[in-house]
C-alpha cells in the first residue's frame, strides 16, 4: 500500500491536523495484509512540521514497525522532521528512492 501524503496537502503542519489526517485515512489500513509493506510518499510535499509527522508516521511506526517504508524524502523540511522524529523516538526510518 502506499500513502500519498500530497493528497492532505503540500503544508503539513499541526498536530490536530495530523490527527485528521490519520483518522481519515485509518480505515484504509484495515486492508493491509500481514507482512505488506506501507509506503508513504513524500512527493510533492513542501513542508513537513515535527507536529505534524509525529501525528501520522508514529502510530504508522507502532502498527507496521520494519515495513513501514518512506519515499521521495528528498525536501529538507522533510528530512528535518524525520531526523528529529527518529531522535525523539529513538528509531530509524526506512527510506527508498
């Protein structure tokens, strides 16, 4: 499965925000099957808040842990927040091109 971030906009940022978003998009991950890898895609996305990224990709990273896999982080706001997010939380995203 893969997450299309764009699609809540190219600003994120808030924690409430973040919040809706996921609450939106959770019945959608009732589909993902075991062992299926969750792609979430950063294209076109231009920033990316610390509040924002903890709201959404944390409680990805609880549920889906190692196949959780992120995308298109080439945007420094972007790169910023994960490398702060993986400090907090004391993780490691997994990245592809």
């Amino acid at each position: 499965m893969t997450i299309f971030l764009k699609k809540f906009g190219t600003t994120l940022s808030s924690r409430q925000l973040g919040r809706e978003a996921l609450a939106a998009f959770k019945p959608s991950l009732k589909g993902v099957k075991d062992g299926e890898k969750v792609v979430v895609d950063f294209e076109g996305v231009m920033v990316f808040t610390p509040s924002w990224g903890d709201e959404f990709l944390t409680p990805l990273l609880d549920k889906f842990g190692k196949h959780l896999v992120l995308k298109n982080t080439e945007n420094l706001s972007v790169q910023a927040t994960l490398k702060l997010l993986e400090k907090i939380h004391k993780v490691n995203f997994i990245t592809i091109s």
